[in-house]
C-alpha cells in the first residue's frame, strides 16, 4: 500500500521525456527525487507520478487538472509551471499571452479545486530562470510570477521550493557547470539543484 503518493505536474522540465521512460518518471529532477527517498528510507512507500507535460503553461494545466491531478487522488501535488507563460511572450508574441494577473487568477482557482476537493497538501515550486543571467529580460520578467507562486503558498499554506532564488544564487556563487542546455532545459546539475532545493523545501513532510 503507498504510504505518500506524489503528483509532479509541470511543463517540460518535469515531464524531462517521461514518456519515452518504461517506468514515467522521465530523466530530470523527478526521478532523482524518486530514487532519493527510495533510497533513503526504503521501507517508506512514496509513489511519484510524474504530470510534467511539454510546453504546458498555467492554461494548459488549468484543462487537465481533472485527469492529472484530481482523479489521482494524490496526497501531496507539486507544481512547477510559469517558465512558458513567460517564455512564450518572448518567443512567439502571436499567440494569446498569459499575463501575471491571468496566471494568478487560474493558479488560485486550481488551488482552490484541488485544496477544498481533493484536500491534497500543496507543493509550489518557483519558475527557474530564462537564460543563466539574472538581468535577462526573460529573469526580469519572470519576477511577477515568481511573487505570485511566493504569494499562493502563503495563502494556500503550501510549502514553497525556491527554486528561483536557489537558481540565482547558485549562479552568483558557480556559474559553472552550467544549469540549462538552452537558458531554460535543464542539464544534470540543473536537475540536481531543482531536487536538492525541493528536498530542503519539503524537510520532512514526505517520510
């Protein structure tokens, strides 16, 4: 019987091609979460699902929240989305943008939903970086979001990962390795720094 079972949902760096794995978990921080508390308590049962899906933004999750998330029945969900709300404003300015008070709006009513229905405890993680360069204009940019995600775990009483922060001062501190193949996909050590500032986040709420 799982004990804790855990619903990753986000865009491509939590999906990290898990299709393409036997097992889903796909190649990026999720799995190094899966294989750190199997191996940290193996008697404890934490079961992660990962719901990470290409290019997904707060719209994206907002249609499949039912079969992602509610009828999972999860114990904890982890978000980790806002990078494409931002980087599609950037990229392809054609397309009908998500604006900070439009992300707020559908991030709250998906909390709600998933806090007063499911009661599943909340795990926010901040969006990451846009480029490895905390004056680019995707990182100036992506600080309204990140307020708003710092926002939501206070009122919802979530535990925040702060992942952002972690990012930059990262950077400050070693720019190299770098953390992203393209300023936004992460390499291993981009993936073991989202895991490790995820574990410290969450302590030892899990197990």
């Amino acid at each position: 019987m799982v004990a804790h079972k855990i619903v990753m949902i986000g865009d491509s760096i939590t999906d990290s091609h898990r299709v393409e794995d036997p097992e889903g978990m796909g190649g990026g921080y999720v799995r190094l979460l899966r294989d750190y508390y199997i191996t940290e308590d193996p008697e404890a049962r934490v079961e992660f699902v990962n719901k990470g899906v290409s290019a997904n933004r707060i719209t994206d999750l907002e249609e499949r929240w039912q079969r992602d998330v509610m009828d999972e029945k999860p114990e904890w969900v982890s978000i980790s989305i806002g990078i494409n709300d931002v980087w599609r404003q950037l990229d392809n300015q054609e397309m009908d943008q998500v604006l900070p008070d439009h992300f707020l709006s559908i991030y709250r009513r998906l909390l709600n939903w998933t806090s007063e229905e499911a009661g599943s405890n909340l795990i926010l993680m901040q969006p990451t970086i846009i480029e490895e360069d905390e004056f680019s204009r995707g990182n100036q940019m992506l600080k309204s979001y990140v307020e708003i995600v710092n926002q939501l775990a206070g009122e919802f009483d979530a535990i925040l990962v702060p992942a952002h922060e972690a990012f930059l001062e990262h950077l400050k501190k070693n720019p190299k390795p770098i953390l992203t193949t393209d300023g936004v996909h992460m390499t291993s050590t981009g993936n073991m720094l989202m895991a490790k500032t995820w574990i410290r986040a969450v302590e030892r709420s899990i197990i």
